[in-house]
C-alpha cells in the first residue's frame, strides 16, 4: 500500500499519489468549512456544528499524517538558508497560517462541542469562527500555491 502511495499521482503532474489525495482531502474540508459558514449564515446551527467538526477533523487528520512529516524531512532542513529559493518560502508561510488555523479551528470546535473547561472557554464565539474560517481559507489556497510550485512549476 505504501508504494501505491508513493507512485503516480491523479492529476498528471508528478506529484505522488499521497499528495493528489492530500490536495483533494484539503480541498473537500475547505468545501465542507464554506458550507458550514452558510448553514450558520442560514441559523441552521446544530448542523453547522456537525459540518465545522467533521471539516476541523478531516483537515486535523491530514495535517498530523502527511503535512507535519513532508514539511519536516522537505523543508525544514533547508530553513531559513533556502527560504527565498524555489517553494520553500511559500511552503514556510503556508504552515505557518496552517498551524494557527489548525489550533485555532480545533479549540473553537472542541468548545461548539462543550468540551472546553470553563476557564479557557470564550465569550465571541462568532469572532474566533470567523478568524479561524479565515485561516484556513488562506492555509488551503497557500497550499494550492504550494502544490502548484512544487509539482506544476516544479520549483
């Protein structure tokens, strides 16, 4: 299974298998965060919950799995000697935002769900969900960015 993963990707870029399924995972919790903006904006709140967990999760499990480790064995030995060669720079940037979307995101899910002690909850939930919507978006079109310069630009 490992090897399929590592072999030719979707797309026909180059790009290996896990990094075509990384992009589409990522993509589809973008989708899934939008749709979850718009139930709120409909005051459907118990599904937007549902919808925001589901997304914060999927992205979370992408992140922990592929995204940690490349940025680790790809990037990060190169930093900050390379930051302004090739797509280091946007690759830094990118889980940068990420990090902080992914942190952000996940304590405003774990407090809709009512899991947050008392003492570190907050008051505006609507303005942590709109920072951290706003994260995430950026993350995923840096990441697109990032997928482009490595795999179609092969910087």
């Amino acid at each position: 299974m490992a090897q399929r993963l590592t072999g030719p990707g979707l797309f026909g870029t180059g790009a290996p298998l896990y990094s075509d399924l990384t992009l589409v995972l990522i993509l589809l919790s973008a989708g899934l965060f939008t749709l979850g903006w718009r139930l709120a904006a409909g005051r459907r709140y118990e599904l937007h919950r549902w919808v925001q967990t589901t997304a914060a999760t999927l992205n979370a499990i992408v992140v922990l799995s592929v995204m940690i480790a490349s940025f680790v064995k790809n990037i990060l030995p190169g930093l900050p000697s390379k930051l302004f060669e090739g797509s280091y720079g946007v690759t830094a940037v990118h889980a940068l935002v990420g990090a902080l979307g992914l942190i952000l995101g996940l304590f405003v899910a774990i407090q809709a769900n009512r899991r947050t002690p008392k003492r570190l909850a907050f008051k505006n939930d609507k303005q942590f969900m709109q920072i951290s919507y706003t994260l995430y978006m950026a993350s995923t079109l840096l990441g697109v960015l990032v997928y482009v310069a490595a795999f179609v630009l092969k910087m």
